[in-house]
C-alpha cells in the first residue's frame, strides 16, 4: 500500500484531500509547514508528495529545490490557489512531477496520483483489469464482456474501475462517492444507486450484488 505525505496547513483541505486518498486505498499522513513537508518526504517512508505553495516556515517551491537538490526523486504533486502561468512553469522546472490549481475536484488529484504512482519505465504493468469475463482496458477505456465491447460513459468507467481493482469486496456507497466522485453528496443521495443500475443495464445485472445496508460487490456473474 502506498504511503502519501500531503502538506497542507489548511486543516480543512488537508482532512479532504487525507480522507480521499485513504478511501482508494492509501496509506496517508499530514503535515501543515514546509519544514515538516521537507523533514518527512526526506526520510525516505512515502511513496508520493500532495505539496501545496503556501505553507509557513517554507513554502513549497523552497521545499521542492531542496529536494531535488538533495536528489530525493520522490513524485511531488504541487498545489497552489495560484493560477498564474509563470508558477506553473516554475513548480514543473523545479522538479515536480505535476501540479494542480485550487479548487480541484479530488477525482482529478486521485487521477494524477494513480498516474505518479505507476511503476516507471521497464517495470511490469499491467493495463487491462478483469474478473470473469468482465474487463476493462485502462490505456484505451475500453470495456469489453466476453469479445463484445461496451461503451461506458467516464463516470461508468470510473466505478467500474473500483469495483475490478477490489472483486469480492463489498464497497460502501461512502467509499463509491469518495473515490469515483471526489466529494461527499447529501445522505440522502442516490447517485450511487442509479450509476449501479447503469452498470446492471450495460454489465450484467448479475454482476453487482447488493450487500443489503452496507454497498455493492463485484461477482463474476
């Protein structure tokens, strides 16, 4: 399981962005200065740096040159709540490995950190995700049943994904919302429900049992 370090001294962002990632399966911890940021991604223990700009005792552009100095090659998102070109160019020439502007939707950091997170170059990889006949084609976006290819919209695609990255795994409409969505809906939401009968329609009703007051499970149908 890989271990992300976000710095962050907006205790709200920071508990969003922790909660998120946790949910799709990371491992997480927070720091609020760039002083703790640089301490805690030198160490050698995380896997992945969420670096937002603004932070006190050092801010984040510091943090970024004193890594790449010390030549610590860990992926660094940067965030900033600035949206000016030339901090952009200058997070990227700097060494970080992506940046994103606030406010970000959370599907689109999970996006890059699942990218950042990949295995590099010459290590195996794996782009195609099945179970059963069931399988989806993460480089094209393709899902196929059987020989026969089904066209899912990207938010189908999106939970479809998390339900052939954990088969047999009950997965709560909580965990649905926050790792395909990004944010959380009113409880009395049942958007989870209508993307599941989507799926049903296009999949295999057979396939996605209802774990009645808990969620929703992956069979082979």
């Amino acid at each position: 399981m890989a271990n992300i370090l976000i710095a962050e001294d907006e205790e709200r962002i920071a508990l969003f962005v922790a909660k998120g990632l946790r949910a799709a399966g990371y491992q997480t911890h927070v720091v609020a200065d760039g002083v703790s940021a640089l301490e805690h991604a030198s160490s050698g223990d995380y896997d992945l740096l969420v670096l937002d700009v603004g932070m006190p005792k050092m801010d984040g552009f510091t943090v970024l040159r004193v890594l790449r100095t010390l030549e610590h090659d860990i992926p660094i998102i940067m965030v900033t709540a600035r949206d000016a070109v030339t901090d952009t160019v200058a997070g990227l020439e700097g060494g970080a490995d992506d940046y994103l502007t606030k406010p970000f939707k959370f599907e689109e950091l999970l996006a890059r950190v699942r990218t950042r997170l990949r295995p590099r170059p010459g290590a195996p990889e794996s782009t195609v995700l099945s179970h059963g006949d069931l399988a989806l084609d993460l480089t094209t976006r393709v899902a196929t049943v059987g020989d026969t290819p089904v066209e899912l919209s990207p938010r189908e695609f999106a939970m479809a994904r998390e339900f052939l990255e954990h088969p047999g795994q009950v997965l709560s409409r909580e965990q649905l919302l926050s790792r395909v969505w990004g944010y959380d809906f009113d409880g009395a939401s049942n958007v989870v429900d209508v993307y599941i009968r989507y799926l049903r329609n296009k999949l295999g009703a057979e396939r996605f049992d209802t774990v009645r007051g808990v969620g929703y499970r992956l069979t082979e149908g």
